[in-house]
C-alpha cells in the first residue's frame, strides 16, 4: 500500500491564516516536542508582530496548500513560513515560523518553503537570512544546511518549559 503524493501550491499569506499559523505551532510542538505556553507565546509575538509592521515590499509568508484535499474536515494548509525584515539591520532578514504537517512532511513542502525565503530574500535585495531553530528539530536543520545556511551559534536555554539547546544558523546572499 503506497502513500498517496501530496501535491500543493504556494501562495502568499491572508490575514485568516495568521490564527491557523499560530494555533497549528502551539499544537504540534507541544504534542511532539512538549514545548508548552513560552513557544506559544514566541510565535504569538512574532505573529502579531508580522502583522502590525508586514512590508509586502520586502516581506512576506507562505502557505503550502494541498492541491488535492478531499476532506472538508481537514485544513488544505500543509505548511507556511515568514520572511522578514530584521528591525535593527535593514540588510538582513529573518526566516521565522517554519512548520510542516505531519501528513506533508517528506514530500518537498518544506524545501519548497525555506526556497521560497531564500529566493525572495534576493530579489528583495538582502545581504544575509538569519534564523533560530532548536537542536531537536533535526528535519529543518537538515532543509537548512541544504539549502546552504550555516551554524554559527548555540545556547541552551529553557524558554519553551525544558532544557534545549537554541541554535543560530545564517546564509550570506
């Protein structure tokens, strides 16, 4: 028995995704990694901060959509991401809020994601992407580091309600 291909589609964002990039987070990384109301909270701030300042100029968010989604019970968001500008240097920007669903995850989704950053970020004329992932998230470190991102600071901390260690990685344009 096969897996079906997930097919999608990436689009920029509406403001009726915001709630389902925020809730989807909360929900998956505390059923999977058990991170608890600190990661919530984060991805809140960086929601509404998205919000309150989106430039489409020069930032954006994705959606992956299922091209193919059959069932009217379940959301056709497969995944999303954020690009956006870092306040205090013009010249970079920031890779925020990748998340894959479980369903899509192993199908491209989320190279076809963190490409979409990167090749915006060019065209918008940016020096430099950074980000922050945490040691656990093995699969997006992975799509980071292929995608020519490098590793160049680690803290542990535990903002999410355990010990992980945070992890700083950026990609010169």
């Amino acid at each position: 028995m096969g897996s079906k291909q997930t097919t999608f589609t990436l689009r920029t964002h509406t403001p009726c995704d915001i709630p389902w990039i925020t809730a989807r987070h909360g929900a998956l990384y505390a059923e999977e990694h058990n991170w608890g109301q600190g990661f919530s909270t984060l991805v809140d701030q960086i929601a509404a901060d998205f919000q309150a300042h989106h430039d489409p100029a020069t930032e954006r968010c994705w959606i992956a959509e299922d091209d193919d989604s059959s069932d009217e019970h379940e959301s056709r968001n497969l995944g999303c991401i954020m690009l956006v500008r870092e306040r205090d240097q013009p010249s970079s920007a920031k890779l925020r809020l990748l998340l894959v669903e479980p369903r899509a995850r192993g199908r491209g989704v989320g190279k076809a994601l963190v490409r979409a950053c990167v090749d915006f970020a060019r065209e918008a004329g940016y020096a430099r992407i950074v980000l922050w992932t945490q040691r656990v998230l093995e699969s997006a470190r992975r799509l980071y580091a292929a995608e020519g991102f490098s590793l160049v600071r680690e803290e542990e901390h535990e903002g999410f309600g355990e010990k992980v260690v945070g992890e700083e990685w950026v990609l010169a344009l």
